[in-house]
C-alpha cells in the first residue's frame, strides 16, 4: 500500500471508538497512512520562523505564527499566545484553551516549551506556561529487561492541565498526570503524580508546599 493510501474501514472503527479521540484533519491524515510526520515538522519550521519582514507589526508576526499553530493543534482556543520557538511530536493530540499563555525560551532554538504529545495533552483556560516546560505522554518499562521485549516497551498517558494554572519555567510534567484548577508548579519541578485543585507544588520531584488561597 502506497504511503498516500487511505483505509476506509479503519478511519470508520476508529470514529467508532469508546476512547476519546482528538479528531481533527490532521488526525485523519495520519491514519490514512499520509507522511503526517513530515508535515508536522514543516508547519514547526514555519511557526518557528524567527525572520522578521520589512513592514511587519507585532500583531502581524503573532497573527502568522497562531495561524500555523491553528492548522497544526487538534484545539487551539480564543485569544492564545505561543511563543516562538515551540515544539510539538504531532500536535492533533494537544488541546488548548482560551486565554492561554505559552511563553518564549530566550537561551535559544534548542530550549524551548516542548509537548510530547504522543496522548492526549489538556491545557484548560488562563493557564500560564513558563519558558522551557516539557511536557512527555511517553514512557518506557524501568526495568532493562522488560525494555529488551520486542514490542510493549513503550507507551503513552494523557496529561491533563486544568485552568487557571501556572506552570513554572522548566518544569517537566511526566506521563499520566492531571493537574487541578487553579494550582501553581514552582519552577524546576519534575511532577511524576496528581495535583490537586488550588496546591502549590514544587521540587525533584514535586511534593506539596502548600494550599493557594
């Protein structure tokens, strides 16, 4: 089968699913099989354009990049900033908010806000994201012979930001993770389990500081 081949049947079980799926074109480009890998990375080149034409406005740059960003998110909501640069694995998995603030890495290309989204990734409303924050879905087994196995060695969990958060500069938030409205990481945090709604946490890794009026 040619790498443009659809599979009718199998886009129809898919919609069919119990599984929440992050249906979007981009989404049903990939499992028609298209090369959707390599149209990420273009649209990554593009958002990630640091060129400034002559003319250009500050509005008209921010309007170009979220243009990008609408056509590669699987939701991309009202009034969000993304600040170049910014990576995404595939970007149909990752749902974002109104009023969403995703911040620059000014140390250059290579530190940058990353979303590993090889699950679903939620960012609710208002929520803030600090420079250099990497969020991963994916995970290996810990143990080395189990990541000897020929398959089922790696695998993936949604993570879950709900509103009015505050995610530090470079924290990381790790595979299965769902953080409650209204709580804040401190920055440098590794969260490795659930936050709950209006906590402050912090450190390696993150432990409860304290509740957040």
């Amino acid at each position: 089968m040619s790498s443009s081949a659809t599979s009718p049947s199998m886009i129809l079980e898919l919609k069919k699913s119990h599984v929440p799926v992050p249906w979007c074109d981009e989404y049903e480009k990939m499992i028609k099989l298209q090369d959707y890998k390599l149209q990420t990375l273009k649209k990554l080149n593009d958002f990630n354009d640091l060129s400034i034409p002559d003319g250009s406005t500050l509005t008209s740059l921010k309007t170009r990049r979220m243009a990008v960003a609408k056509s590669l998110l699987g939701q991309l909501g009202k009034e969000v900033t993304i600040e170049p640069p910014f990576f995404v694995g595939w970007g149909c998995n990752v749902f974002i908010g109104d009023n969403v603030y995703i911040n620059r890495d000014l140390m250059g290309k290579t530190c940058r806000v990353s979303l590993y989204d090889n699950a679903l990734v939620q960012i609710g409303d208002r929520v803030l994201v600090g420079p250099g924050v990497c969020i991963c879905t994916g995970t290996h087994q810990v143990a080395s012979r189990d990541r000897k196995e020929a398959s089922g060695t790696s695998f993936a969990r949604p993570i879950i930001i709900e509103s009015d958060c505050w995610i530090g500069a470079r924290v990381t938030i790790l595979d299965g993770v769902h953080i409650g409205a209204g709580s804040t990481v401190a920055a440098g945090a590794v969260v490795t389990h659930d936050i709950g709604p209006g906590c402050l946490f912090g450190g390696v890794p993150a432990k409860f500081i304290r509740t957040l009026d």
